[in-house]
C-alpha cells in the first residue's frame, strides 16, 4: 500500500550535546503536520553532526507520529538515518518494528521524503503484519 502527501515542519533548536572531549553535536525538535494518505502530527528528536569537508555530515532521529493513515487510527514510531557525503545526500526513514497502535498496530514500511521548492512531500510504502 502507498501513502502520499505534503508536510509541515517546523523546528526547535535544543542546546547541543556534549559527546567527549569537548565534542558536541546538534540536537533539534521538530514538530510536523502530515496531510493527505497520512493525516496525522509527529514530534521528532534529531541529533545531527556536520564533519569539517563541506558537505558531508549525518543525522539520527526518533520520530512519534499520531494520527489516521488510509483512515486507520493510531500511532508509530519511525527511525531516520540521514547522510550526506559530500553534497550526496542519503536517507532512510523506517518504520520502528511492532511499534503501532491501535488499528495501525502490525505496521511496517518505509518514508521517503523529498523537498521541492521549499514543500516537503512524503510517499510511504507500508503493509501490515499478522500479529
């Protein structure tokens, strides 16, 4: 089954996070509002860090989204693993296993996110486990 639609976000920076010897990486909260297959809110925790080579960097978040999808009610968590090399970026945003609720309770599936002239647009693949 396939999801499709726009999303808001809007961010709130978080004092970085010391990580050993003086290190520190960036933590934000991001707030979201999914529109479309999805209709639903989330709150996201990112830890981010960009490395010395312009360009090149990762992020990590946890992701709790509530709301219908396909108007199915509940919620899920989702894992993002972000990286960018050199200017390339890669992304995977993954359902987090036997994390739904409710009537989404067997979820399973896939984000991909893409941002065209400033909107941020989501296509999720997803299916249901046998519980």
């Amino acid at each position: 089954m396939q999801a499709t639609g726009e999303f808001e976000v809007t961010r709130i920076p978080q004092e970085e996070l010391e990580i050993g010897e003086g290190a520190t990486i960036g933590h934000s909260r991001f707030e979201k509002r999914f529109r479309g297959g999805l209709e639903a809110s989330s709150v996201v925790h990112m830890l981010a860090l960009m490395s010395p080579v312009q360009g090149s960097g990762a992020y990590v978040a946890i992701e709790r989204i509530e709301g219908t999808l396909d108007g199915r009610r509940g919620s899920f968590f989702a894992q993002h693993n972000g990286t960018m090399d050199r200017g390339k970026p890669s992304l995977d945003v993954t359902v987090i296993p036997d994390s739904g609720t409710g009537e989404l309770e067997g979820l399973h599936g896939r984000i991909r996110i893409d941002i065209t002239d400033g909107k941020h647009y989501y296509t999720f693949d997803y299916d249901f486990r046998d519980a």
